[in-house]
C-alpha cells in the first residue's frame, strides 16, 4: 500500500507587511509635516546633534529642560527659544573644543537660565581645602578656554566666573573666614590665570556663592564633589 506523502504546510503571507510599511511611512510624514525647526531650542539642538554625530565627546553634556510656555505666549517668540537660537553655536564649539576634557570628566557642559555653563570640577583643578590652582593640571584647559573666549561665536559677550563649594565648613587652619571667601577666591584665581593666557578681564565678573547653589544632595561624598566646582558662564542677554 503506498504511503501518501506529507504535505508541506503552506508558507504564511507576507502581504501584510507592504501595508504595515505604508502605515509607518504615512506616519513618519505626518510627523515631519508637525515639526517646526523654528521652535527648538538651538543650545539643546547643538548637544542632541553631538550625541549623534561620530564626534560625540561623550558624558558630562546634558540638555536641562525648556522653560513652561506662558499662557498667551507664541512658542517661537518665547525668550527661552531667542537665547537658544544666540547661544546655539557658541554651545557647538563649546563641545567640539572641550571633548577631551568632557570624555576625562574635567569639565561638564550644560545651559540654564543664566546662559551657557561650563563647570570646572574642583577636585580637579584645585587641592584640597586650596583656592589656589593646580597649574601642572589646569594649564590645557585655561589655554583652551582662552581660546574659546576668542572664538567669533562668543564674540562680544559677557561672562562669569563662579565659585561654589559643598556644606563642609572651611577647617579652622584655613585662611579663610568662610566657603563665602573660599568660592569667590578660587573664581578669582581662575579668572587670574586666565588673564596670563590673554583673555580681556574687562568682559569679566566673578562670584562665590558658598553653599548655596548645589547641584546635587551634600548627603553623599558624591554629591559634594559634583558641588565642589567652578562655572564659567557664557552670560544670556539678561544676565549682564
């Protein structure tokens, strides 16, 4: 008796998928035809474009989020998205010239409201319980600072130096009074150097604000040492 041969179940269609496809695609159109490029904020475009490029500097780069629109308010003519669209280039060579030292976490870059910030970490650049800096360390990072200062997209703006510290009290030995002192000495020494590298001191203002504006909880010794720092301030037009 012959054995009646298997039949090879049958292949499922795939012309569901030419649908699926369309879908996606009638989706993805829909949702550049939205996209206005003249809301976004250039400052956190310029740190989303440089984590996707192949020069992406890695960490210490974050992108703080956008102010609430006030009711009434156009979106394009909010002041968040005018200080985005003036500070956006000076944050793409921000990035490009400090990667090094971003990748080393020296040095972190971000922008908030007073305008572009890039954070000096303390532990770094200065000894412990010092105001003075470590120049052997610091010497490649003012240089490129002072060339920064110099580049035509910060041509013409302001900036400041500030020093800030944990909630440690300063030790008794300590030649300062307080961290009030300490900061705004440390920002001072900053801004010195600076000037032997050839950066105008008049475009400057330094100060020290203790305790007083951290960025994380002082609870941890990880959170004194992000506290522990110096912020050079690309300054917003408001913030003269």
């Amino acid at each position: 008796m012959a054995k009646r041969e298997k039949k090879e179940p049958a292949k499922p269609s795939t012309a569901w998928m030419g649908t699926y496809g369309d879908m996606i695609t009638l989706m993805l159109c829909f949702f550049v035809m939205l996209y206005d490029p003249s809301e976004s904020d250039a400052v956190q475009m310029a740190a989303l474009q440089a984590s996707l490029s192949n020069n992406n500097p890695g960490g210490g780069i974050s992108v703080s989020p956008g102010s609430l629109a006030n009711l009434g308010n156009v979106v394009s003519s909010l002041p968040s998205i005018e200080k985005g669209r003036a500070l956006g280039p000076a944050m793409k060579k921000a990035i490009s010239s400090f990667a090094p030292e971003v990748k080393s976490n020296k040095i972190t870059i971000t922008s908030d409201e007073r305008g572009l910030v890039i954070s000096l970490a303390s532990d770094t650049f200065f000894e412990e319980g010092s105001a003075e800096l470590n120049i052997e360390e610091a010497r490649g990072t003012l240089i490129n600072l002072a060339k920064f200062f110099a580049s035509p997209e910060v041509a013409g703006r302001r900036w400041r130096i500030e020093g800030h510290t944990d909630n440690r009290p300063v030790p008794a030995s300590s030649i300062y009074p307080s961290n009030w002192e300490f900061s705004a000495a440390r920002a001072a020494n900053v801004l010195h150097y600076l000037a032997d590298f050839g950066v105008d001191e008049q475009q400057f203002s330094i100060a020290g604000y203790a305790d007083t504006r951290p960025k994380l909880s002082n609870d941890t010794a990880e959170g004194r040492a992000y506290n522990r720092r110096v912020d050079v301030i690309v300054l917003d037009d408001g913030h003269f």
